[in-house]
C-alpha cells in the first residue's frame, strides 16, 4: 500500500464497545479511492473511535475494515497501523518534542526506508506546508497554526493511500482555520490519497467534504453528499446538527406530493416532509437559515398573490426583531414570532430591534417531521 | 425601515453603575496592596527575617567549608590559604571513600532510574493488578530511612544473623553479596526508585497517548516506538538521575550501618569520622564536604546541559490522556513477578530481617521456636529504649510543622516568580532552596558542629552548642528544601484568579487565602507534613551529629543498641517506631476524610 494514489475504504457493521459503553453501533460505510469523506458528529458520536479503528489504534469487537483489496480487520484479524500505509494528522498535532521540525517529517520516510534522500524529501514537504528553513527548529518553538503545517507535512511526506485527519482545526483561532482549511483540502486532495476527516463544526464538514458520514451516539444516521444532507436531512438530529434557524411546532393540515402543509400559531407553512407524516399529525417545522427571508413591517396588510388562504398568509410568519449582529456582509437577525425564535435570519441591511417585520420562508429549505412529544 | 420603534425589548447592555464602582474600587485596592509605598517597610522586616533565617541556618555551613582552605581563620591551623586539607581528601583512604561514594551514586542512579521508569510506564500505560498495593509499597519504600533497609538486611544475612539462626548454616555467597558494593548499590539503588518513580511519571502523565499513536499510524514498529516514548521521557530520566545521585552520594544511613560494617568506606562516613574522632580534623571533613558538593553540582550540571536548549513544551490543547490498557496473560504474569520480585528486595526482606530480628532476641544460636515479644516488652519498660521514640516524635511534630508553615511561604514565592518570570528575591530563593537540597546533610551537621563550637562565636553569647534546640535548628533546615519543593508543584497550579477574584468578591486577604488557596491545597499541605514527620522522626545523620549527650533521638539510639549487639531492642525499638508513624498517617488520613469538607477532598493529591 506504498502506491501514491488512494485506496477505497470499505467499512461493514463495525462495532466497538468500551466495557458497557458502545461506542459504534454496526457501522457501515465505502469511499471510493481519492475521496474526501467528513465524519460529522457531537462529541461523543464515536467519530473519533470510527478514525481510529480505521487507522488500527482501536481494534473494532465485530465487523471488518478494507482498504482497497486488503482486509485490516476482521476477527481475531488486525493489521497493526504501522502497516497500514497511514499519514495521519491528530487533534493536538502529537509532534514530537524531542525531535526538529525536520526529524519529525523524515520520521516517516525512516520508518518505510522508502529510499532516496530523506533530507530532501522532508524539505521539499515542509516547502509545500509554506514551512522551508523551519527544519532545524523544535515543535515547542512554532506556533499553533506552524505546528499544524508540519504534522500536515509528516502526513503527506510518505505519500499515504490514507489520510486521516483527527479534527485537526479545532484548537486553533478562527481566521487560521479558515486558510488552513483550504490548505488542506488542496494539498490532500493533490496528493491523491483517500481522505477521512472527522469534525464537529458542520461549516467545515459542509466546505470539504466529498461525502458526510453523520454519527449519532456510535451510528452512522445519513452518509451522503453534502446537498442531500442538507436538503434532505435523514432525521431530525441531522437536521438540528447541520444548522437550523428555528425548531418550532405544527400541525399537518394536507400532503401535497413531497411537501406537507403545516399549521401553528397563526401561519401555514410548506415544508418538505420527512415521510411518516398525514394530516391531523402533531409535526415539527425545522427551518434552514438559508431559507429565510425578512420582507417588511408586520402591520402593513399582505400583498395580493402571496396566497392568501383562511386570512392567513402562506409561508410569511409575522415576528419582531430582537437582535441584530453584523457579519460583514450584512446582518444576521434575531427575531419573535408567536411561540418561538428565528436566528441567523440574514439581511444585507439591518432592521432596528424592536421593529414589527414579516419573515418569508422558502419551501426548499422547510422541513417537516413527525413530532415525538405532545404538540404544546 | 417602517418600524423605528427604537425601545430594546431585551436590555443587553444594561450595567447598574454600583456594580462598575465595586469592580473599579476592588480593583484599584489589589493594586496598591502591591504597591511598594505602602508595604515596603513590611517587605523590609520580611526580608531580614527571611535573611536572618538563612544566616542562622546556612552560615555555619559557609564556615565549616570555608574552613577547608583556611584553616587558620578558624583557629584549626597555621596557614591562611592553603590547598592541603583537599589534597590530602584526593589521596589516599578518603580518596577510595570517594571513589566508593561515586560509584555506587552512578550505579544506584541507574538502576534505580531504570527501575523507575519501568515502574512509571506500568503504572502509566496498564491496569496494573493491585495497583493501590504497589502505590503504598511505593510510599513506605519512600519513607524508609536507608539504614533500616540496610540493617534489615545485614541482620538476615549476618554471620550470627536471622537467616543463619534460622537454617543453621552460614549463606556464605549471600552474606558477602549483602555487606559489600552490591549490597550498598542494592540498598541506595531501591530508595531511589520512589524518587526515579516521582520524576519519571510526571513526564509519562503528561505525555497522554496521541505521540505514540502517532508514531505507529507513520510506520513505527514496537522498538521505534519505544525510542519515541524514551526520548521524550529525557527531562524526566536526567532528573531522575540527577536527584538518584545526589540522594545516593548524601546517603549517611548506609555507610554508618551496611558499608562500616562491611569494611567499604564512603565519604559520607569517613567525614563524620573526622568530625567525631578525637581530636576532630575539620579541615579534612570540610574538604571532602566540598568535594561531596562538587559531586552533587556536577550531577545537576550535566542534567541541565542535556535538557537545555531543547523546548519540551508543546501544544497542551486537548492532548488526548492516555487509557491505561489491561494486562492480560503472559505479560500480567511477567508485570507481577517483576513487581513481586522488586518489592520482596526492596521492602520485603529487610521488613523481614528488622522484625525476625526484634523476635528472636540475642542469642545467636536461637533457632525458630525461641521467638519471643520480650524486646517489645523491654520497649515499654526500660526509658532507655522508650524516651529515643518519645523525642523524636516530639523533634518529628515541632519540625514538620514549621517546615511545612514555612515551606508554604516559600514555596508561593517561587510558585509567584515563576509565573512573573521575576529576577530577584524569588530566583536568589531558588538558588538557595537548590542549594540546599544538593547540600548533605552529614556536612550541615558537621557545619553546625563546628561554627556552634567555635569560641567566637560562644563569645557573642550564642550558645547553641550541643542543645536540643540546635537540633530543631538542623531538622529544619534539612527538611525545608524538601517541603518548599514538595509543595511547589502544587502552588504552581494555583491560578492567581483564584484568591483574586474572592477578593473582588469582598473577601479580605486572609479570608481569600483561607476560602481559595486552603481548600485547593489541604490535601497537599497534609501530605507535605505527613512526609515531613515521617522523615524527620527516622532522621540519622543530622541526629548523630547534633544530639546533646543523654538524650538520644531514636535513629541514634537504635544504631548505638546495634552496635552493642542489642539486636532485638534496637530492631525492636525500630518497628514500634514505624508503626507509629503508620498509625499517624493513618489517623491524619482518617480524620481528614471525615472532618475536611467535601469540596476539600476533591482536591486531595497524592
């Protein structure tokens, strides 16, 4: 598995168990070879513990894992991780302190006696992370974004068909993130090798990923492009982990094909629905923030056409502003509406807390679910 | 924007004016509480308390050295300068003790550095089986003095000791293994693995396990492994070494009981000699003082040159900790003989040979059946043997509590500086404290021998010179190197936020300290004293240089009773001893648990 190119990673009905504790629950996923698969999930859903029975750190109690044509664990089967043919980047770097900058990339290279020059490999790695003339260095001299670009260039030196990264953005600072991520998506995606990554942040799973694998305490809930889980969430929790404006009550009024129509509080809503539902259902109305739109004062009668039905407007929810924040490009709202709260709800201009608005909801990004516990 | 309605509905911003005005007035009060104008006269008599401490505990020691090449200024000679007394420490049978002394240090360094280590990972890595067990044992072996191991075992392999009353014959082999170098490495080497242990498992704890990992996901098999987990081990196992060493060369336990006995001088021994013989030679035990230190330097010197240069510091984050991995099969087998096999060498046996010893009487000829509580009994009964224990519990509670108190003070000082990356007062502190703890205590003894004794100094009304109080004055200054370093580590993790902000709160200094930095520390403070007692009760070199003739602290009565072939009494005298002490720590322990709040506990380090 020295090849430079990726390998496919086959994954079926895995479970790891810490004494009572099930960490993953009959985990099963594939990726093809040079994809960029995100492990999305809380702490805890076992995403971590799923990196590391891939890297061969845990060794999983059922199930087996390929990578390419090669079976590294099933049974009493387990290829140690150093036969793996791994680059694997950790949450706290794991550099090592004893070593310079230029040890810790070549340590690699030693390891697989892969030949060449060692010297000259490691450096050519180091110029590529932005790092050339930080060799002679130690890790405890380098600063938290520094030593993320030289366990990113110990990953990649020995040209992994695996690369594992162990939420490796978490512990720096917000810009840094940013252009590190964009780092490592082009300098892994260059390398050819077949990349896991796991996240909690579900921006990042959204900007990198060729295919999200949502956890949910040790299951995988949806393993799916990033569109499809954003638009077609397989379950509440996806949906609530991968960013809502709101959360709020209703009941079915009809289905109209993949939609249904939902009642509560003095406003209809289309949404589309998660299936299981029919009318008369107590439902929940998860709303994306990309779907929402503020429109104008709330005193102000509504226009014709915007279908009017039983006095009550379709898809216009009435609200107050209470908060205002500006991002940059324009303002993020906060607003009231009769038995809940809308956040993130954008607008270039700001509106004044206090003001009386309506906000548009669009259909696409309204998601409709059978509700679990009485409606109010 | 229709709607202008400009009223905030929720009041974020919002901050009564009463709560700024307090935040502003504590605020400006902790500043000036730091402020020299007010203060500097308290810091002045600080200062000259502090130096007024420093003068009578370590200024005698300065003298005594000094000594060495001047020792007409002292009245020991002729000559104001001269090189003679170290010439004559580099020649002849005190060049062999020291030779003897460096030696057995660098070997006692590493082996008990090695065992330590092994030790650290186990307990670091694995689910040791019985691990509380091994702990205690850990904490017992700690607190043995070194003659009780080395009497325990020169009892059991005596040519009239336990083993041969025992079996019969005499165990040649084993009797010249024991009292000879490997039976004083043997001994040196085991008292310094709990030390080795300590240095060592910091580093191990704080290493967590993703370095390992790593090194495997990146192709390393289980000895590239290995390599990586020793190398970043290095700070640790160089102060290991260092701190074997210096233990080791200071040791005085072993050279008055296991190594006098065996004929194998080291210099520990053969300083007191020229203290003690008559007439005393002064220059000579000051000049192998000095070499002793030199000794001691040199171990801290080459342990900050190989860890210097090289940052061990890396990114603390969310480093994950490392779950200590089951043993099961061969290797939990492997793991507990190893273990089994140490403590029975370490612990067991000498345990053994003091209480078989304290059993079975005088007589050498006795054989099994004649085990008898007589020298228990005698304990209770005859005040030569009780009064030793009772005086040194007495010496043991007043040093331990002072030491403690003080070492508190000190040990925030440093903790401050530290953190302030001050010059000043608290490095001069630290180099002192350094000082101190490379200082043997045999030449501060000898130290306070000499400059007490000295006429000048009987003249300025100072008559110190063979008091219990002088004694106190000793213990002390023995054991508050050891406390301030104990208690530092912990001081170190108190975050000035703290007390601070019980103070922004309204609470005074005093109530700040004691709600904040009392409860955080308690369990520390407990443990700091409850070692402090134990070491200073067993004490033997600073006892047997500094005791007033008639009142015998227990060390040296038991040594003397030894040496009067009062086997059982002495060992006898011994075990009582260190019941004792297990009964304190035990109540302490107890009554802490039921007494301290909660919230105390919680806190509790060991």
């Amino acid at each position: 598995m020295n090849g430079s190119s990726g390998v496919a990673v086959k994954v079926s009905g895995v479970v790891k168990r810490f004494g009572t504790h099930t960490a993953l629950d009959t985990v099963s996923l594939t990726a093809e070879a040079g994809e960029f698969l995100v492990l999305l999930g809380p702490s805890g859903s076992g995403k971590s513990t799923l990196l590391r029975v891939l890297a061969g750190i845990e060794r999983a109690d059922e199930g087996r894992v390929m990578l390419g044509d090669t079976l590294v664990a099933e049974g009493n089967l387990h290829v140690p991780p150093e036969k793996r043919g791994l680059g694997m980047v950790f949450q706290d770097y794991a550099l090592w302190p004893h070593l310079t900058v230029a040890d810790n990339v070549a340590y690699p290279l030693r390891r697989k006696r892969s030949g060449g020059d060692v010297a000259e490999k490691a450096g050519g790695a180091l110029e590529k992370v932005g790092l050339s003339g930080y060799g002679k260095r130690y890790p405890g001299e380098l600063s938290g974004g520094e030593q993320q670009r030289v366990a990113l260039a110990r990953a990649l030196v020995g040209r992994p068909s695996l690369l594992l990264f162990d939420e490796p953005l978490s512990n720096l600072d917000a810009d840094l993130r940013e252009r590190l991520r964009v780092e490592i998506s082009t300098l892994a995606r260059e390398s050819g090798a077949t990349v896991v990554y796991i996240t909690h942040d579900q921006s990042e799973a959204f900007a990198l990923a060729d295919m999200i694998g949502v956890l949910e305490r040790g299951r995988l809930v949806q393993f799916d492009r990033p569109e499809t889980v954003y638009l077609s969430p397989a379950d509440p929790f996806v949906a609530r982990f991968t960013g809502l404006a709101a959360d709020l009550p209703g009941v079915v009024v009809r289905l109209d094909g993949e939609f249904a129509v939902l009642d509560g509080c003095g406003r209809r809503v289309r949404a589309r629905s998660m299936g299981g539902l029919a009318a008369g259902d107590a439902a929940r109305l998860l709303v994306r923030p990309a779907a929402t739109r503020i429109v104008r004062g709330g005193d102000e009668p509504a226009e014709p056409g915007d279908g009017v039905v039983d006095g009550v407007v379709d898809g216009v929810v009435p609200g107050t502003i209470v908060d205002v924040a500006y991002r940059g490009r324009g303002y993020d709202h906060v607003v009231t509406i009769s038995d809940g709260v809308l956040t993130g709800v954008f607008d270039e201009r700001a509106w004044p807390r206090g003001s009386a608005v309506r906000v548009v909801l669009d259909p696409q990004g309204c998601i409709a679910t059978g509700d679990v516990t009485n409606l109010m | 924007m229709t709607a202008t309605d400009h009223s905030a509905p929720v009041p974020v911003r919002t901050v009564p004016s009463t709560v700024e005005s307090t935040v502003d007035g504590t605020g400006r009060r902790r500043f000036s509480w730091r402020r020299p104008a007010a203060t500097s006269l308290t810091r002045l008599a600080w200062s000259l308390a502090v130096l007024a401490v420093v003068l009578v505990m370590l200024a005698p020691v300065l003298g005594f050295l000094l000594v060495a090449i001047s020792p007409r200024a002292f009245g020991q000679g002729d000559a104001w300068f001269t090189l003679a007394p170290l010439a004559s420490a580099l020649s002849g049978s005190t060049l062999q003790a020291l030779l003897n002394t460096a030696i057995t240090g660098v070997c006692a360094a590493v082996i008990a550095t090695a065992i330590g280590t092994a030790l650290a990972l186990l307990f670091g890595r694995t689910q040791v089986p019985l691990a509380g067990f091994w702990r205690l044992a850990l904490w017992a072996l700690l607190l043995a003095p070194s003659y009780l191991e080395a009497l325990g075992w020169t009892r059991l392999a005596e040519r009239d000791g336990v083993l041969a009353a025992l079996s019969g014959t005499d165990i040649t082999w084993l009797r010249h293994l024991v009292m000879g170098p490997a039976g004083v490495v043997w001994v040196l080497a085991s008292r310094g693995v709990p030390f080795a242990f300590l240095a060592v498992s910091g580093v191990v704890r704080g290493l967590g396990r993703d370095y390992e990992d790593a090194a495997r996901v990146h192709g390393a098999g289980r000895w590239s492994r290995l390599r990586i987990t020793i190398g970043m081990l290095a700070p640790g196992l160089w102060s290991a070494l260092a701190i074997v060493f210096a233990e080791a060369i200071s040791d005085y336990g072993v050279g008055a009981t296991l190594a006098a006995g065996a004929n194998f001088p080291i210099a520990t021994y053969a300083l007191a000699g020229a203290v003690t013989n008559f007439p005393a030679d002064y220059p000579g035990a000051a000049a192998i003082g000095w070499l002793l230190m030199v000794l001691v330097l040199f171990a801290l010197l080459a342990q900050r040159m190989a860890t210097r240069g090289r940052s061990y510091a890396v990114l603390s984050g969310r480093s994950r900790p490392c779950r200590p991995v089951p043993l099961r099969g061969g290797r939990r087998v492997l793991a507990l003989g190893a273990l089994c096999v140490f403590f029975l060498l370490a612990l067991g046996v000498p345990a053994f040979g003091t209480v078989s010893a304290s059993l079975l009487g005088n007589f050498g000829s006795a054989d099994a059946s004649s085990f008898t509580l007589q020298a228990y009994q005698q304990v209770f009964e005859r005040s030569d043997l009780l009064g030793p224990v009772l005086l040194s519990l007495r010496l043991a509670l007043i040093t331990a509590t002072i030491a403690v108190a003080a070492g508190a003070l000190i040990a925030r000082v440093l903790a401050r500086g530290a953190r302030a990356r001050r010059g000043g007062a608290a490095s001069l502190l630290d180099l002192l404290m350094l000082g101190a703890v490379a200082l043997p205590a045999i030449v501060l003894g000898a130290g306070y021998i000499f400059t007490y004794n000295l006429p000048a100094v009987t003249a300025l009304g100072i008559q110190l010179y063979g008091t219990l109080t002088l004694l106190v004055i000793g213990l002390l200054a023995g054991a508050l190197p050891q406390a301030s370093r104990l208690l530092m580590g912990s001081f170190a993790q108190v975050q000035d936020s703290l007390p601070a902000a019980a103070r922004v709160h309204g609470a005074g200094a005093a109530r700040a300290w004691g709600t904040t930095i009392l409860p955080l520390l308690s369990g520390s403070l407990l443990w700091a004293w409850l070692l402090t007692f134990a070491d200073r009760l067993l004490e033997l070199p600073l006892a047997s240089m500094l005791y007033p003739p008639g009142q015998e602290p227990l060390a040296v009565a038991v040594t003397t009773l030894i040496a009067g072939y009062d086997f059982a009494g002495g060992t006898a005298v011994l075990v009582v001893a260190c019941l004792g002490i297990l009964a304190v720590i035990g109540a302490a322990l107890v009554l802490f648990r039921l007494l301290a709040p909660a919230g105390w506990r919680r806190w509790e380090q060991r």
